[in-house]
C-alpha cells in the first residue's frame, strides 16, 4: 500500500524554528518532495531529497532517512508569510507524486 | 508568461453537465499530469501523458476524460459531473517522466451545485 503521514496542524511564534514530520510507505520509492502551498494557490516546490541526509537551502532545511521512511522540514527564522499548508509528498514510478493531507502552519507574532 | 496555464480558474456547473477543463505549457516539457485536490486538501493524481501518450491512469471513474492533442496540451473533459467532483484541479508538467521537477498550474475550482 501507499501511506503518507504528517501533523495536521501546527503553530509557532514568529522568529522561532518549526520541524514539519513526515512518515511514508510506498513501493518504488524514488525520492520525498516538501511543497509548500497557500491557501487558493497552487504548490511550489521547496525541496526534494533522494538520497539519506541533510539538505539546506536557505531558512528551509530537509532530511531524509530511507531506512526508516522517514523525512522532516525544517524551518528557521519564522517569518509570518510562512503561514500556509506544507506538503510531503513521495516520488514513484513514472514520476508519480504521492502526497500527504499536507500540514497547515500557523505563525504568530 | 505563465508557464502553466489552465482555463476556467472557476467552474460552477450544475449535476449532469459535461465541462471540459484546458491546460497549455510553454515550458517544452514532454510530460503533463492532471491532479485533484478535493475539500480535504488531499492531492492525487488522477492522469499522465508523455508525448501524447497515457502513462499513468489512476483509479478514476471512466467519466473522465484526458486528452492530449500534442504535448504542450492536456485537457480534462468530465461526463455527468457529480457533486463529489467538486474540487480544486491542478494541472502539471515535468520535462519527461524521469525529471522531477514539476511545475503546477494555478488551478480551476470546480464547484457541482
């Protein structure tokens, strides 16, 4: 089967860092993509990890554990413009995306 | 220039209409995808073509319909709309199938009244 899970909703103060979690099953498993969606928008890409590790761009970082399909988000320096829904999503064959329910963020002053 | 474009961005239509939903790129990528994200913000894909070609046909009532007169294009034409497809449509493309590097449309919100 095809799992993808993380958080519904989480919240944090402007300034601060947030850690977005994903779990995933998936047969022909080809890479994990964090899109990052606003409301009536359509998604844009933030980040795309195929191999295990660490993968920093800026105030956005993602990682990737293969062995324990797992992979997180990390997100520095809050700003409140990260308000908005963050989607894992997992790459199969064909160039299939597989997407999770997403994760709302909500930033406070 | 947008790279990906899809027509209407709204679409409210009555239970049993047939509509047609348009998507062009311009970014000369051989692969299109249409994916629905439905009132739970999940997204699925429901269809890809390469160079014209069905390459992926998810498990989608045979009401609809892609097609794909060359590869700048994939359309999305639905029979008999329902309540349940009401949704927000995005359309997609990659360079091929082997690239990942999507790049999504803004969207058409059906609405099934």
């Amino acid at each position: 089967g095809q799992n993808i899970d993380q958080p519904t909703e989480m919240t944090a103060t402007e300034g601060a860092i947030v850690q977005i979690n994903c779990t995933y099953q998936t047969s022909g498993f080809n890479g994990l993509f964090w899109y990052q969606q606003h409301a009536g928008e359509a998604p844009t890409f933030l980040s795309y990890n195929v191999l295990d590790g660490l993968e920093e761009k800026g105030r956005f970082s993602s990682f990737l554990s293969r062995s324990k399909g797992y992979s997180y988000l990390l997100l520095k320096e809050l700003q409140m413009k990260d308000s908005a829904s963050y989607l894992c999503a997992a790459r199969g064959g064909y160039n299939k995306l597989i997407f999770g329910a997403g994760t709302r963020l909500a930033v406070h002053p | 220039d947008t790279a990906v474009s899809q027509t209407p961005k709204y679409l409210v239509t009555q239970m049993g209409n047939d509509k047609s939903i348009k998507c062009e790129q311009n970014l000369g990528h051989d692969t299109m995808y249409w994916y629905k994200q439905d009132s739970k913000k999940f997204l699925k894909i429901m269809f890809s073509y390469n160079n014209k070609e069905l390459i992926i046909n998810e498990t989608v009532p045979n009401r609809f319909s892609p097609k794909s007169p060359d590869k700048a294009h994939l359309n999305l034409h639905i029979n008999s709309l329902e309540l349940g497809d009401s949704a927000v449509y995005f359309c997609a493309s990659s360079q091929d199938f082997d690239s990942y590097g999507y790049t999504f449309g803004s969207g058409t919100r059906l609405t099934v009244v």
